[in-house]
C-alpha cells in the first residue's frame, strides 16, 4: 500500500492535538503518532498516558500499527509508559508482533551479510540501506524499525552482473523495473531489492553511485563492518522516496510497498540521530540534483506530523517554496481530514510533478521520456525484426506498432491516457 492510500484509511475520525498540528483523528491515530518516535520525553510520556485512559479500539490501533511500520515503536513506549492501562491479551499480542519482527530483522541482517560478501568476494562495490542498516544507524536498535526486505545499491555498470551472480546463488529474479528489481531466495525466502537508482527513470533523480560511495559511511552491523550511506545522503533518498510514494499514488502505475508514517519516521530519526549533519552540503547536493522542493516537503512533512526539530538556518530555506506549503497541506489533510483548514490543491500526477521540482528540464522531463518510450527502437524491436544499418531507419515506423503489441491495445491505449493527463495539467 502507499503512503496516501495508507493514510486515507484514517480519515473522518475525532482529534486530538498533537505537535505541528491543530487536528488529529481518534485516540488511536492520536496515541499511534505520538509513539512513533525512539526518544519520548517526560511531555509526550504524559499525553501518551492520557490517552491510554481513554476507549481505544484496540484491533484498530495494532492493525493500524502494522500498517505503517511503527508497530516496534508503539510496543516499546507502551510497555513502559502504560503497561497497567492495557489489555493483557493486547498486550501479548503487541509483544508477539514485537518479537517476530526481531526475528524477521536477523534474518534480513544474516542474508545482507551473505550478499554483501558475495559481492566483496567478486569485487563488486555495494552500499547497504534501509531496512536493517537504518534500523541500527538511525534507531539505534535492530528491533525498533519494521523492515520489509534487504535493499543494496550498486553502480549501473555492475547491476545486471549482480543480477545474475543473485541468480546463480539460489535467487529467482521476481520483478524487473527501469530502477530497480527484487530477488528472492530459494530456499530461505528472504528478498534482495536490488537498486540502480532510488525512483523511477520518469521521476527524474538520477544517483551519481560514485558520489555516495565517495561519501560512503562505515557501521557496524552484527559484529560485521558494511558501509551505507553518509546521513546528508540518506536524507536527500529519505525525502526524494517520500514525494515518490506520493507521486505513484497520484499516478496510479505502480503501489508502494512500504507504508506511510515509517519513511517519515526515518526522517524525523534521522534528524534526531544526526545532529552534526553537514547542512551545507545537503543544501548544496539537493540544488544540484534539483530536488530543493523534494527536500523541503520532505522536512516540512516529519515537522508537521510529527514534531520533528529542524536547524533555525533551515527554516527560511524550507519557507522559499510556497508551492510546497498545498503539497504538505494536502498529505497532511489525509491524515488528519483537516475539512476545516482550507481546501488542498486538487493534484494530479502532473500537478504535483510541476509544485514539486523547481527546474525546467526536470517538470518536462516525463514528457520527453514518454514520448522516447513510445517512438525510439528498443532492442526487442532490433530482435524481431533484424534488419541491415542502411535500412535501420524502419525501426521508427514500426515502434509504435510493435509497442501496442508488446503491451496489448488496452494497456497501450491507457499509457497514452496517461501521458494526455501529464499534457493536460
């Protein structure tokens, strides 16, 4: 499910204050948003215990938990600050969901060891993230941080060698997109999500490998030395993956996996865990990657949800977006159905696109990409129909046809659906 489909789900229920924000939904939401963090203090521990004394719909707040990936978050405040206001049963179940997910981490842990000295092993450079490495860099704890799969990044010159290196050591290649691809093993049932990029190609934020691997930070992973991403790299791929889940919603073409609040939460952690973050740098990467809008949004979002601390030298930088202001509004009103705050910006794929990136050959880019898509010979085309250099120029005649073949009429016909949509905003 993604982050807004996620969120739609807890709309249209009472509210309760909560930092950032003027409203919130029922005590559950309520009690959800204070928890999901790793630090609560003396504050936040007394409005998490007033909740608890009100009737909460347990079965809502577990699932509802589960559902956005804080579940580890919301056992470990719980059975500290309130263990006598809650059920029992509810109690054992929340610490049965605890300790599967600690289960599931070291076995994610275990197997990202395995591949990443496979790849050591055959001199192929890869960068751990999220998932297990996030839980201990950024939480401070492998238990704390719900964690789906293992995901690597690795240059795009070695990414279909490391494909078939998976391949050849027990993994099924299960899905194949233009960024990424997800393997899973045999026999242990363990997915890879493999990365040559951090968003699809038509969202336009291509990864300089050799940049991050330059800045590239050491941690210490179950007695075992794997390097990730340095903390103003992973903010920028923190913030960017956000506004991506917001944009494949909108956009109808592919459901994210992850769910919402648990990428906010890695970025509010993240500012908590990194107070000594170079802000010149994050400043200066996102203006060369144009994702300045994407980094605030971002930001502005684990502010307003939940309470994150931003540097007083960043607030002028995140208010010089007024476009981002209806972005936040709008995925803030989902969660907390603010009818009342003002109307958000009705958006569309194509809308949002154009608030979000403030440069030119980044708005037009899914234009220029789709029509490539739809004009220029694949090597599937050369395939078919295999034909001499001075001859090369039929390829272009027979694209469109051979792509209405390759994804059917009415797939076809709904992918230029699309691309009018993006024409049209």
């Amino acid at each position: 499910m993604s982050t807004l489909s996620n969120i739609r789900g807890l709309s249209r229920m009472r509210t309760h204050p909560v930092p950032g924000a003027a409203r919130l939904p029922r005590p559950e939401v309520a009690l959800l948003l204070w928890c999901a963090r790793t630090d609560v203090e003396a504050e936040r521990a007394e409005r998490i215990s007033v909740l608890l004394q009100q009737h909460l719909d347990w079965p809502l707040l577990i699932q509802t938990a589960l559902q956005h990936g804080v579940m580890p978050l919301l056992y470990q405040h719980l059975r500290t600050i309130g263990p006598d206001a809650i059920p029992t049963a509810v109690l054992q179940q929340l610490r049965e969901h605890f300790h599967a997910n600690t289960g599931h981490n070291l076995r994610l842990t275990g197997e990202l060891l395995r591949v990443l000295q496979l790849l050591v092993t055959h001199g192929l450079p890869a960068l751990a993230y999220k998932g297990p490495v996030l839980a201990v860099s950024v939480y401070g704890n492998l238990a704390l941080r719900q964690c789906s799969d293992v995901d690597l990044l690795v240059h795009q010159r070695d990414y279909r060698r490391v494909q078939q290196l998976l391949i050849a050591h027990g993994y099924q290649l299960t899905m194949d997109l233009d960024w990424e691809s997800c393997l899973v093993h045999d026999t242990r049932r363990v997915a890879v999500d493999l990365h040559l990029g951090i968003v699809p190609h038509l969202f336009h934020v291509p990864l300089d490998f050799e940049r991050v691997w330059t800045h590239r930070q050491p941690i210490c992973l179950a007695g075992t030395i794997v390097s990730t991403l340095a903390p103003e790299d992973l903010l920028i791929v923190l913030c960017v993956q956000v506004a991506k889940d917001m944009w494949c919603d909108l956009n109808k073409q592919r459901k994210s996996r992850n769910s919402g609040l648990l990428k906010i939460c890695d970025i509010a952690e993240l500012l908590r865990s990194s107070q000594d973050m170079d802000w010149g740098r994050v400043l200066a990467d996102a203006r060369r990657l144009g994702v300045q809008r994407i980094l605030s949004f971002g930001l502005r979002v684990a502010r307003e949800l939940l309470g994150a601390s931003l540097p007083r030298a960043l607030q002028s930088t995140m208010e010089a977006h007024p476009a981002i202001s209806g972005l936040v509004a709008h995925t803030r009103a989902q969660l907390l159905d603010e009818v009342d705050a003002g109307a958000p910006m009705s958006l569309t794929p194509a809308r949002f696109h154009f608030a979000i990136r403030e440069r030119w050959q980044d708005k037009v880019f899914p234009y220029v990409y789709a029509g490539t898509l739809l004009i220029v010979p694949s090597d599937k085309d050369r395939m078919f129909l295999p034909l001499p250099s001075c001859l090369t120029f039929f390829y272009y005649l027979i694209r469109p046809f051979r792509a209405m073949r390759e994804y059917g009429w009415r797939l076809f016909v709904q992918q230029l659906k699309r691309w009018l949509v993006w024409g049209s905003a």
